[in-house]
C-alpha cells in the first residue's frame, strides 16, 4: 500500500466521525436546484441584454467567477453543494444564444434599411447609414421612427409637362421621362441627398436626414443648380435631335419638419411632413409666375450665407402662414463666372428692390428701368417695375 491510500478502516472511522459531528454535506432538493439554476438564467439574460460584445463578455466572466466563488464557500463553510457546473455554463450558453439572435436580427433589420434607403440614397449613404446603426447597437428601428428635425428639402417638376406628353407616344414618353429623372437624381445623391419619391414628372428630396448634416441647405441650393446644368446637357443632346428642350421648375426651402417611415405594415415609405415642406411644394409652383427655375426661401438663404449669388422677389401669402413669406431665385454659386451683362442686370435689380421696399419709388423705377434692359422678358422685373410706377407720385418721363 502507498503512503496515499486510506485503510478501509481509517475510511470507517472517518465516516463515523462525521456522522458523529453532525459534519454533512447537504444537497437542494430538485426544486432547491431548479430554482438555483433558473435565478442564474435570469440573471444571465439581464446581463445580455447588452448589445456590446466586449461589456458583456467581462460581465459574464465576473458573473461566473463571482458564482465559482460563492458555490465553493458554500461547499466549505456551509456544506452545501449546489450544481456548479450547469450554474456556471448557463451565463455562456445565455451569451452565445444572445449572439446568435442579435446576429439574426442585425441582419433582418439590415436587410430593412437597405430596402427602404438603397433606392432612396447613393450606396455610399446607405452603407454609412448601416455602419453607424450597427456600430450604436444595430437598433435599426430608432433610425427609421419619426423625428423632428431641422433640414431642407427640394421639390422638382417639369415645366409644360402635359403639351410634351401629348406629342410622342407613350413609350417614348415614359424612356424620356425615365432618363431625366435618373440624370436629375443623380444630382442629389452627388450631394448627399435623400430621394424621398418620385412624382411621375418631378421628384421630392430631402437633405440632412437620414444621414445628419450641418451643410443641409447649402447641399440642397448645389443640387438644385447641378440640376439646372445637367438639364443643359440634356438639352443639347435633344436640339441636336430636333426635339423640343425641357425646362424644370425648382423650390428649395429650410426648415423644422418631421422624417420617417410612413404608411402600414405591409408598404412604408421613407417621407417628410411638415409645414415648411409645403412651402417648398409652393415655391416650386411659383416658378411659373415669376419665370424662374430655382426659388428658395428666406431660411435657406440665411444657412447658405455668401455662398450663393440670389435675388429676392418679394413676399408671398401661402396657406397655413399668418405672416407673408419672403422668397428668392437661386442664380448661381457666388464663385460661378457670369456674363458681365447679367452682373450688371443683378447689381441694378437689387438696388430696385431695396428702393422699393423703402418706398423709394421714383429710385425703384430708375434701377428697375435700367435692370431690364439687359433681361427684356424677366417677368419679376417687369412686375416690380410696374409697382414702382404705380406707386410713383408723378408720371414718370
């Protein structure tokens, strides 16, 4: 016998000392230890709600360490022996299951962002936007749930659409209209815009949401001109064709509004609400009766400080508004090179305009007069124009 082995009889005498001393170790009931055991699962569920991998595997290892610890003094000062084993596989089987789901549902609400978004932005965005969802914990829902924010928004809509519709044939209408929205929307993924939707002959796109941007109003005011140099282009190619040029109608505005997903379970859509959207849609309209391709508000003028060259046209009245709203024409970025002409055309417009809003009208005619000089059919001059002498206590020589 090795000096390690116990004699039957020292194994006797030691379980009889311990019947002796009263010296047992006590083992739960199955209830005790299902209980034991489910108070760890549902710890360890706590513990995993958690969407860091990195804080919740620390926590899981002081978690079981912590019940190593306490099991094994329960063991030696208590003699109580618990299910060390399944206690301490419980809190990892918890976080890979945990994993597992998150991974699930990472992927499924990924899925529905780039469904919703990839036709909505350039992939670029989309991608940005996954990244920056997934890296806050891959909740997906809190960047598509409604919002109040503050951003800008363009609406587009070919001008004299219905004429050109009625002179080719349906399909030639739907490859033209196809290939000048797919130009046009390119200008506002260029600039980090959001296509919100199409509208059979125009479109509506938001910039700064979803993807928060600063520069909202000056990326909106660059996609409205990229449209307008993009259209020339088009234009050319159809004179060169011998068909007829295109004209577009532009309105940009900035402002509060509420974003997100809108419509039923089934069928949502990415939109925007809000009051300063339909001023937007009014703007755009207005282009008809000032003759004009880009108007935007006074907001979006403010935002966009010296970068653009403007003109402002007066207030308007609009629905909804119990104050009048000021609005502009978008001319062109305030480093484009102008013809001199048209410099000289603005310079005097805008002196008119200043006469006329101090009620200076025999100074409003003078500059109004030599404005339209160089732009005869400029339709805003020809009205203020015709205030001014309105307005003027005598008849002007």
């Amino acid at each position: 016998e090795t000096q390690n082995e116990m004699f039957t009889a020292e194994i006797l005498a030691n379980m009889i000392a311990t019947i002796l001393d009263g010296d047992y170790v006590f083992f739960p009931t199955v209830f005790g230890r299902l209980g034991w055991l489910l108070a760890i699962g549902l710890v360890s569920g706590f513990v995993c709600t958690n969407r860091r991998l990195l804080p919740v595997t620390l926590l899981v290892l002081i978690f079981t360490w912590a019940l190593y610890r306490y099991s094994n003094h329960l063991l030696v000062h208590s003699n109580v022996f618990l299910p060390t084993l399944p206690a301490l596989a419980i809190p990892w089987l918890t976080l890979l299951g945990s994993i597992g789901a998150r991974l699930a549902l990472d992927d499924r609400e990924i899925r529905l962002l780039r469904d919703t978004f990839g036709r909505s932005v350039s992939p670029a965005i989309a991608q940005e936007l996954v990244t920056r969802i997934t890296e806050e914990g891959g909740d997906g829902q809190k960047a598509l749930l409604s919002e109040e924010c503050v951003g800008s928004i363009l609406f587009l809509d070919v001008a004299n659409f219905t004429p050109l519709s009625e002179s080719v044939s349906p399909e030639r209408l739907f490859l033209f209209t196809n290939e000048l929205l797919d130009r046009l929307a390119e200008c506002v993924f260029d600039n980090q815009g959001s296509l919100i939707r199409y509208t059979g002959d125009g479109l509506i796109a938001l910039f700064g949401r979803p993807i928060v941007r600063e520069d909202h109003a000056i990326l909106a005011c660059e996609a409205g001109l990229a449209m307008q140099e993009r259209l020339r282009l088009l234009n050319d190619e159809r004179s060169m064709r011998g068909e007829p040029v295109v004209q577009i109608r532009i309105g940009i505005n900035t402002g509060t509004m509420i974003v997100g997903l809108l419509g039923g379970q089934k069928r949502f859509d990415y939109s925007v609400l809000g009051n300063e959207v339909n001023v937007a849609a009014r703007f755009e309209k207005l282009n008809k009766d000032f003759g004009t391709t880009i108007l935007v508000g006074e907001p979006t003028i403010r935002e966009t400080e010296s970068k653009f060259l403007s003109r402002p046209l007066g207030s308007i009245s609009l629905k909804g508004k119990t104050r009048q709203v000021s609005v502009y024409e978008l001319v062109a970025r305030s480093d484009d090179p102008l013809h001199e002409d048209y410099r000289f055309f603005l310079d005097h417009f805008n002196r008119g305009y200043v006469a006329i809003r101090n009620n200076q009208y025999e100074e409003a005619f003078r500059e109004f007069s030599l404005a339209i000089r160089y732009r005869p059919q400029d339709l805003a001059t020809q009205k203020l124009l015709a205030r001014a002498k309105e307005r003027m206590p005598t008849e002007p020589v």
